[in-house]
C-alpha cells in the first residue's frame, strides 16, 4: 500500500486541484511528476493549478522536491500555480528555495562544442609540452650551478636521499632480478635442450640480464618505489605551501628539492643495475646448476666469455638513463601538483605512468642506436 | 637609512586573474612604513591571488606593484629575489617545511643569506622561536605541535631575516579564538619590536578591528575594491551599504530580506 497518495479534482474547466494525503517522506518514495503532467496534457484548457493538502501527513524536503519540479514543468507549459493552498512551512522552504534559484546565475556551465573542447585539449597540451621543457631547462641550470659548485641544497637531505632510492632499495631488486635469473634460464632450457645446447642458457642469462633485463626491472622496480615517492612527496609540498615557502625565500625548489633526488637516481639506478645483474647471472646459475644439471666451472666460464665489458656498459646507459627519467618524472608530477587529495593521487599515478612509459620508449631507442652503432 | 614618506607598497591599476577568470580590475591603494595593513573580503574575491602578486609568486594581468618606488614586476628574476628576500610570509597554515624540525626550518634562511656563524645562527633560532612564545621546541617537528603553534613557528621563520614587509594569509584561520587573540597581539608587538610593516589578508572581524590600522575591502561582484580607509573609520563613515554589511556581518543597514 502506498504512504502517499495524489489525487485530481476539477473545480472549474481551467482549474486542477491536487489533493496531497498521506506521509512524503525521503523513505517512503515519491509518486512520479509525470502523473500529473499527463492529467494536464489530457486537458488542454487548464491554466492554473491549485492544491489541497488538508489531509497531508508527514512530511520533509522530499514534497518540497516534487513541489519545485511540478512548479517549474509548469512554468514551462504556461499553467499559473496558485500557492495559497499550501501549508506555511511548505510555501516558506518553496521561498527560500526559489530565491536561491534567482540568485545564483551559473555562468561558467555551459557546454562546451567539439571544436571549443578539442582546442581546450590542444592549449593543454601545448601548455603541458611547454612545462616539461622549461622544467628541463631548469633542472640543467641547477646542475650547471652544481657543477661550477654554486648549487644550494643540504648535503644531509642529498644522503637521506640517497639511502631511500639506493640501499632501502636492495631487497626488492634482489628478489626481482633473481626470478628474472631464473625465468629467463627457464625459458632457455625449454629449447635448447631439444638441440642438447643447454650450456648456452649461460649466454642467455648473462646478455640478457646485464645488457637489458636487469636495469629494465631495476627502472620498473624504481618508478614505482622511488618515482611515486618523489611524486607524493613534492606534491605534498606543494598542497602545503612548503613549495611556496621556499620559493618567497629565493630558494630555487628545483635546485633545492629536484636536482638532489635527479641526482642521487642517476648515482644509484646504474649501481643498482649492477647488482642486478649479478642477482640474475646469480639466479640463473642456481637453477642450472641445480634443477637443470649443468656443470657449475662450465657454466660460469660461458658466462664469463659471453658477457662482455660493451654488454655491460649499454646496461649501465640503460640504469643511468632511466635515472633521469624517473627523476624528472616523478618531480615534474610533484611539483605541477594541483591542490587537493585527488590531484595528489592523479600526481603520484602520473609520475609512475610516465616514468614506466618512457622507460620503454627510451629501452627501445637504445637499442635501436646500439644495433646502428653495432655495439 | 633615511626618512623617506613614500609609501613601502603603492598598488597602481592592478588586474589580477584566475586561471583564465580575471577576478579583481583595477586595484589602487599604498601602504604606509609601519602600518598594520589589512586586505579584506568575502572568501574567493581573490584576497589570495593578490597576496601572490604581492610577495611575487604570480604575475598579475596587468598594473603595478611598486616597493619602495620600485616596480617589482619590471625587474629581471633576480632583482625581484633581491627583493623578495626581504619579505617575510606567513602561510594560511604555516606552511613549515615537515621534513625539517622548527629550528632547522627557522635557520635556513639565515645559513642562506646571512654571514653569522653556526652558533650565532643556533642563538638566532632561540631568539625568533622565543620572540612566538616557541622556546624549547627546536628540536620538534612541525608534525609533533599544534595548528596554532605550527603557524606561530611559520612567523618566526618568517620574522628569521627581520624583513621589512611581513605579509599574512589568514593568520586566524584554523584557530580557536583565544589563540587568534594572541596571534593578534604578536602580530603587533612584533610590528613595534621589528618596526615591519605589516599586510594581512583576512576576513576575521575581530582581527580586523584588533589590529588593522588601514585596509582595503574587496568586492566579488564588482571585481574592485569599494572602500580604503582605517577599518574603524569606515565602520563609523561610509555610506556604502555593502561596505557596513561587512563590517557588521549583515546586521546592519540594507541586508537583503
């Protein structure tokens, strides 16, 4: 049974009178305005609207609601709504609420055409491009000063920094590298044991770790760790002021606060491609030696003549290169962090997308200019 | 230095924006050697965007900003360093650096610009971290204190190089009102002490009426400013209904029924 009921009386050919009874409340549900504009619809003459509500219930904001919609769909068919038939709570909230509606003269919402969206987007871009190259610009001044040994920063924060994107680091670079070791051995004994060739697994893990895999999974393992944290971190700042503060101070944020994080990834991304290296050839040559029953001496001769110093220094470009990415990245979304809990997120997302994108990007160029050089 | 009557801050034709919104046209006001300055107005008339201006952090649409009789929007970057080094602010919410404790926070501008040693320097923090009621917090970090003693730290980083001009963004906001009183109170005795001038942006009435020796009032709907003058004056002398609205949160003359 229905708390509330709506119901139409003719008192004259031009009037309809809505008798409103029962409980309109929030949870007991609203009858649809539609029923009343079809009974309107079917007779063309009515001008004006009128209402009973001596045997209304209860109720709250929920009546105004369908009070102020049935007004307005009347306001658009020419129907006069004649409101002394209301009680005095109600006709006051429908007051307050149409004032309201005077008052605020949304100028701002206007949908914008195809044409004015899409020119939107190019500005946004442009503006974006314009940014990262002027942020690069003044990350190369700050290392310029710090060359010529006139940067400003703290020595103390540049070790902090260090240790968090370096040693903090080892743990998940050494379990990451090692599986790779591993599935990468795997993958190797699949087909060369159909030609009985298994020893060049060795070959297989020792190229592909030191002159690839290893500083991909370290800058993979980094833009997630170190990239968001820089992101976060800056972008916080940010919210809080603290960039600001800096700035009115004459401090340079990106001297101060960039180039020390760039700076350190650029120091320890090739050292920790190093290591990873080592725990894959590591990785590789416990499972072959163990499951796949390869001779330890042989094995780790073939690694040896396999990997040479040029695999390891294309590796080494790789984790110094991926450094930069990774720091610029991660600053560049801190920085440009907009002032609120979700551009902070959106902040911290951006910086491992873009770090993890452009780490791809950069492995395939790299690659591509190593095959030209035949390094 | 020499007595001089020209004003420290001359705002001239100023327009300021938004985003892309143009939020406040032609702004013209001075602000005297050791007044108490408040900038006030509804929230988001852009009392914010012009205290950017201001202390420099954002170029405005057009007009200018003198200091001294100087234009800081026409010099070089590092001319107008030159001359933000010699503005203190206080940040909405203090805005202290968090990786910092309080005194490191306070010493930093002093390791940068000044020529005192270390220990000279660590006297310096006592003194600033005294002068806000702060002793024995140097070594806290600004996560480990109230709101309110985080922005009284943010002041004394601000006062760290005794700058001429202290500028404040809502220094009441955030606290209760007792606090907001003592804040009120520092802010003028360190105005005596320091012998600074002083810009307030705020919208807190008591404050206002506590310490504001002179002001302008920003209007949303006309973009301008409609009234200058010392806030008790304007409070007994203008006619400007919207001006006494204002100033009597609505409860006098014309308040829209």
């Amino acid at each position: 049974m229905p708390l509330n009921k709506l119901s139409f009386e003719h008192p004259s050919s031009n009037t309809l009178r809505l008798k409103l009874s029962g409980e309109w409340q929030i949870y007991a549900g609203l009858p649809a305005v539609e029923e009343v504009i079809s009974e309107l619809s079917s007779h063309k003459d009515i001008t004006q609207l009128t209402f009973d509500l001596s045997e209304i219930g209860a109720w709250d904001s929920a009546l105004i609601s369908f009070l102020l919609h049935l007004m307005r769909e009347c306001g658009h068919r020419k129907i006069q709504v004649i409101r002394e038939g209301l009680p005095e709570g109600i006709n006051n909230l429908l007051t307050l609420a149409l004032k309201e509606h005077e008052r605020t003269i949304p100028s701002k919402i206007k949908p914008a055409s195809f044409l004015e969206r899409a020119a939107d987007k190019f500005l946004q871009l442009k503006a974006g491009i314009l940014a990262l190259v002027n942020f690069l610009g003044e990350i190369a001044c700050a290392f310029g000063r710090f060359f010529t040994g006139k940067a400003y920063f703290r020595r103390q924060d540049f070790f902090g920094i260090v240790q968090r994107c370096g040693a903090d680091a080892l743990g998940l670079v050494s379990l990451i590298s090692l599986l790779v070791g591993i599935i990468l051995a795997f993958i190797g004994a699949m087909q060369l044991q159909l030609f009985g060739a298994q020893i060049y697994i060795a070959d297989i893990v020792g190229i592909g770790m030191v002159r690839v895999m290893g500083a991909v999974m370290t800058g993979i393992i980094m833009s997630g760790r170190t990239g968001a944290s820089f992101a976060a971190e800056l972008g916080l700042m940010q919210v809080n002021e603290e960039i600001d503060a800096y700035k009115t101070l004459g401090i340079s944020p990106v001297e101060f606060l960039v180039m020390p994080r760039v700076l350190a990834l650029m120091i320890m991304l090739p050292l920790l491609t190093l290591y990873a290296d080592f725990m894959g050839i590591v990785g590789g040559f416990f499972i072959s030696t163990s499951v796949l029953g390869l001779n330890p001496v042989e094995y780790w001769h073939h690694t040896q003549s396999a990997v040479r110093l040029s695999n390891l220094w294309v590796g080494l470009v790789h984790g110094f290169v991926f450094g930069i990415i990774i720091g610029v990245s991660g600053c560049l979304r801190g920085i440009k962090c907009g002032r609120s809990a979700e551009a902070l997120g959106e902040a911290t997302t951006s910086a491992v997308v873009t770090s993890i994108t452009s780490i791809v990007v950069a492995t395939a160029v790299i690659t591509f200019i190593c095959q030209v050089l035949g390094v | 230095m020499e007595k001089n009557t020209r004003p420290v801050i001359e705002v001239r034709n100023l327009d300021l924006s938004y985003d892309d919104y143009a939020v406040m046209r032609d702004l013209n006001f001075s602000v005297n050697k050791g007044d108490i300055f408040v900038v006030m107005g509804p929230s988001g008339c852009g009392k914010s965007t012009l205290l950017k201006v201001l202390i420099g952090l954002k170029e405005p649409l057009k007009g200018e900003v003198l200091y001294n009789g100087v234009d800081f929007w026409k010099q070089d970057e590092s001319a107008q360093q030159e001359m933000m080094r010699r503005f203190g602010v206080l940040y909405q919410g203090g805005a202290l650096w968090s990786s910092f404790t309080l005194g490191e926070n306070v010493a930093l501008p002093l390791q940068l610009y000044s020529k005192l040693s270390s220990v000279q320097i660590r006297e310096m923090v006592e003194l600033k971290l005294a002068l806000v009621g702060l002793t024995g917090y140097t070594d806290f970090y600004p996560a480990q204190i109230s709101g309110g003693m985080r922005k009284r730290a943010g002041l004394a980083r601000a006062i760290a190089l005794d700058p001429e001009i202290i500028f404040f963004d809502e220094p009441s906001s955030g606290l209760d009102p007792l606090s907001a009183r003592m804040l009120d109170d520092l802010i003028i005795r360190l105005r005596d002490i320091l012998g600074a001038t002083i810009v307030i942006v705020t919208h807190e009435l008591a404050s206002i009426f506590a310490v504001g020796d002179n002001a302008v009032l920003l209007d949303t709907e006309s973009k301008t400013m409609i009234a200058e003058g010392s806030p008790k004056g304007l409070l007994a002398d203008s006619k400007d209904p919207r001006v006494i609205q204002f100033l009597t949160r609505g409860e006098k003359q014309g308040v829209a029924r």
